[in-house]
C-alpha cells in the first residue's frame, strides 16, 4: 500500500507546478479573517463568523462521510449535539472543570459514531439514511421531551463556562479551531485514505475486489466524521454558555446538506465554503431565520437541478476554460 | 491452482448456480462459456467472495477461501475484472490503476506494471489524467483489465470481457488478452458469450447453461463438437 503512490509516481504525473496557486486562496482567507476583529470590530459580526467557523467545522466533518465515502447521512446533528448537550450537563450540574467537559463531550460523538457506524456498516444506500436520521430523531425527542429534566427542553441547559471570555478571544480562537480542523480533514481526503474513500463511493464491491477492506474505512469515516462534529458542538457549548434543543434538531442535519450542496460535495473545502456563506447570510438577515427550512430546501432542490457539483464546479470550469485557452485541453 | 466443488448459489430462493464443480490448474487458459443468465458472472462473483454460496467449497492452492471477506481473497493473488467494468467512474484513469494496486509495496514492481499497462493500451497513457466515465465503452474496459493486472494477481478472471463492444473493439481487447496471456505469468479464468472468440485460444474450457456445467473440453475439442458449433459457433 505504502508503495502505491511512490511507484505510480515514478511514470510523472506533473501536477506540482500548480502549487503556489493553490495556496492562494487560503491565504488571502486567512489574512482578511486574522484582520476582521480591527477593520470591522462589531461584536455582531464577529458573533456570526464564530458561528461560520463552528458550522464550517460541521459541514466539512459531514462531506468526509457521505461526500467522500458515499454513507449518506441524514442525521450528522446527533453527534454535535450530543457533544454539545455532553459539555453543558457536566460542566454546570457535574460541575465537571470545562476542559474535562469538553473531552468528555468529543469523547461521546466518538463513542456514538461506533455507535452509529457498526450497524450502518451493512447498510446501503436508504437503508442508511433511515437509520441515521432515526438516530438522530431519538436524540431530538430524547432532548425535546422524555429527559426534559436533564436537557432542558427549550429552555436548555445554562450557565456553562467558557475557555475565555470575550468575542474577540472567542473569534480567533474559533478561527484557529476551523482553519485546524479542515486543514486536517482536507489532508485525509486528498490522502491514499481519501481515494479509498472515493473509491468505496463509487462502488464498493469493486473496491472490496482490488483488496481493500472497506468495512474498517467505512468506519474509519465515521468516527472521523463523527468526532469532528462532536469538536464543533463542543465549542459551541462553551462559546454560547448555553445548549437548547436548537443542536440536534432536523433543521441542523439538514444544514450540513445544504452547505455542502451550496459549496460541493465531496470536496472538504466546497461544504465549508457553503457553511460560511449561508451562515453569514442567515444571521445577516435574522428575518429569514423563520423561513429557514423552506429556504435549505429550495437551495437543495435548485442546486441538485442546477450546480450539482457546487460552487467548487464554477472554480473547475474556470480551469477546464483556463486550459483550453492555453491550448492544453484535448479533443 | 483454482478449485471449485460442487457450487450452489441462491438469489433469495431462486437457484442461480447448481452444482457446478470446476478446476483451473496454475499456467492455464480456461474459458466458460455460455448464453445470457446461465449463471457465469454469478460463478465469478462468488469466488471473488462477493457473494456466498449456498452450500460447496472453493480452494486456493489448497485453501479454502469462500469462508473469507472479498478483500482476503484478493490479498491471495485473485483479481476479478467485473463483468460491465466497475470501474470508479468519477476518478481518473491513473487512480484507477493505483487502486488495482492497493494491495503492493514494491514501488518497482508498481511502476513496471504500470509502464507494462500501458504497453498493452497505449490510450490509457493518453487519457491518464481524464474521469473513467468520459472513456468510450472499450477504453473503459481495457482500463479495468488494466486496473487488475496492475494487482499482478496470479489468477485473473475476466467476467465477459466483450460485453457491449463494438466487434473491431472485441477483436482488439482479445489481442490485448492473447498478448497477457503470452506474456505475463498469469493464470487465466474467463468467461464469454462469444465463443468463438475465446475458444481458440483456450486450454480448456467449460459450457454453463441454466446454472449447470454442460460440457467441459480442450478449447480445440470443443471448437469440433457438433452441439457447441450449432449452438454457439453458429456454424
């Protein structure tokens, strides 16, 4: 396995001169968000990009399950709420210290994504996607109604502590958060891991046919996928100080959908991209919060009709004409 | 090398192989042969281990392996080139040919085989950068013989090769075959509707009809029976 790509490389493939282009983008990211905090030092705006940031960490954690490895999942709010819920109830009833929580909340999306993850590994196609959304609906219910006295139900669990206090602590914090956690899930997904991965999408018995357990992989994006949603969920407890049913609605999983859509399945930054853009917008535009559902439905819809691929399509047609310009592009 | 027992297979409660029983020995051609749903892709299938029969045995070199997980098949040294390709079809040619080579180590080894695929279907190396699914049918199918030879496996079974293809195509993939054949050491496992391509260059072969073994010869041999020529050959 370790030789794979070594020998392969042997013939060329010619690909690094592109490099210096492909970091670019980030970068310049990276420098307008590091500046945001004393260019525009609302505490509003700086509130809603430390919600970007959380939700980017969700969506990119959803795309390394069902973008790249095809395990369509309905339900991804359960692990960040789980999380979330986990933080808030030690921490102020437990009286847990903070860090202890939030290990303890990562620790319990970890634990629910085996869970989840060994009796999906049988599952194919709807099946699946029954069974995740199911898990997660047992855990809005559970939240919701049968263990009100513990979750709060709508009025939540209060009064939990915080890393540090501050928005603008907060935003870079948060900002370092995601920019770690995509960069690490963006570095699986272009590994020999993440090509296993595809591989698995686009037909797992002729994946299992070239050797590849794809049972162990399967569940190796799972609780990727589930521990990365539990980190976001984590920091959002601390952060928001409180945790209501909000985190593991229907609502929520459906918003790893639409991000992702938005941005491009299956490609780690497309689904974060999507996840900050729709973030920014709707909180920009709180009045749309209460149409919010029909609206994730209506991108999923005209995205599935129109830019399946996502805005990261638009980034590969400008290269495809880029190319062809140059005279590159074959027949 | 290959030895399958008196193989039953079920879809649900439909009988989909009955009792077959066939050898392939190490070095050899053999070919199955036979019409639309007489249960060859289901015979392929079930000793990749992608299926699981209802009652027989399947050895390999000795061991017993329809007790294993598809991917500890292949670590033996069996690679399947599924019938209608399978390949990945939103990846490139050069990552299907890397997952062929999922299992290795051996960098030289890889590159060899590499170089050697694209020997036998200069195209590939053309088209090396581009998405599976923009390939034409043939090309397709040759990046699929080529994805399993890039296993260098010791068996290789080829599930209808030809499926589809236009006749120049199907000309052309058997002489990539017969070049495998010459060339590599490789022990081959087919199966074809059309038989009189694959028959000559068989060692032996078998014909399956409606799950069962109804004949079984030298590739030769079969090519001069009378019920094989009516039926098959169209002679």
């Amino acid at each position: 396995m370790r030789g794979m790509r070594q020998g392969m490389g042997q013939v060329g493939q010619g690909m690094g001169l592109m490099q210096p282009k492909k970091f670019a983008v980030p970068l310049v990211f990276v420098a307008i968000a590091t500046i945001i905090p004393f260019i525009a030092p609302s505490v509003y705006l700086l509130h809603v990009l430390i919600l970007a940031h959380i939700f980017v960490i969700y969506a990119a954690s959803w795309d390394i399950l069902t973008g790249y490895t095809g395990q369509l999942n309905l339900g991804h709010a359960m692990f960040f709420g789980l999380s979330a819920y986990v933080v808030a109830i030690t921490n102020t009833m437990l009286k847990t210290p903070l860090f202890l929580s939030v290990l303890m909340g990562v620790a319990s999306a970890f634990i629910l994504s085996v869970a989840v993850g060994l009796p999906c590994l049988r599952l194919r196609g709807p099946y699946l996607a029954i069974t995740t959304f199911s898990f997660s609906w047992v855990l809005f219910l559970l939240a919701s109604s049968a263990m009100i006295w513990l979750s709060g139900g709508e009025e939540g669990v209060r009064g939990v502590k915080t890393f540090i206090v501050g928005t603008i602590p907060n935003y870079y914090l948060s900002l370092v958060l995601m920019l770690i956690s995509v960069y690490i899930l963006y570095r699986i997904a272009s590994s020999e891991t993440g090509l296993i991965l595809k591989a698995i999408k686009e037909d797992e018995d002729a994946a299992m046919a070239c050797g590849i357990d794809t049972t162990r992989y399967k569940l190796l994006a799972f609780l990727m996928s589930g521990t990365f949603a539990g980190i976001a969920g984590a920091f959002y407890a601390q952060y928001m100080r409180i945790v209501t049913v909000d985190v593991v609605t229907l609502e929520l999983s459906a918003s790893a959908i639409a991000f992702s859509l938005v941005g491009g399945i299956g490609t780690i930054i497309g689904p974060a991209m999507g996840a900050y853009i729709l973030t920014i917008l709707f909180e920009g535009f709180a009045w749309l919060a209460d149409y919010r559902v029909l609206i994730y439905n209506l991108i999923i819809v005209s995205f599935v009709l129109f830019l399946p691929g996502g805005l990261m399509s638009l980034r590969d047609l400008l290269r495809r004409r880029e190319e062809e310009g140059g005279g590159v592009g074959g027949a | 090398m290959l030895q399958v027992k008196e193989l039953t297979v079920h879809y649900g409660k439909a009988l989909a192989v009955e009792n077959v029983s066939l050898d392939v020995k190490e070095g050899e051609f053999v070919a199955v042969i036979g019409p639309n749903g007489a249960g060859k892709t289901t015979l392929f299938k079930t000793i990749s281990s992608v299926i699981k029969p209802s009652s027989g045995e399947i050895y390999f070199e000795g061991k017993r392996i329809d007790t294993l997980p598809p991917h500890e098949v292949a670590k033996l040294g069996i690679a399947h080139c599924p019938e209608r390709r399978r390949l990945a079809y939103r990846m490139t040619v050069m990552e299907n040919l890397e997952l062929g080579a999922y299992l290795r180590d051996d960098r030289e080894g890889i590159a060899e085989d590499l170089n050697y695929v694209f020997e036998l279907f200069p195209i590939l190396k053309e088209r090396k950068n581009q998405k599976a699914g923009t390939l034409s049918g043939g090309e397709q199918q040759m990046l699929a013989i080529g994805r399993a030879l890039m296993a260098n496996p010791r068996l290789l079974m080829m599930d209808e090769p030809s499926v589809g293809l236009a006749p120049l195509m199907k000309e052309r993939i058997f002489e990539a075959i017969e070049e495998i054949k010459m060339e590599r050491k490789v022990t081959i496992l087919i199966s074809e509707q059309d038989a009189s391509l694959v028959l000559p260059m068989s060692d032996r072969a078998y014909v399956m009809e409606t799950g069962k073994i109804k004949m079984e010869g030298r590739g030769k041999e079969l090519m001069d029976n009378d019920y094989v020529k009516v039926t098959y050959l169209g002679l």
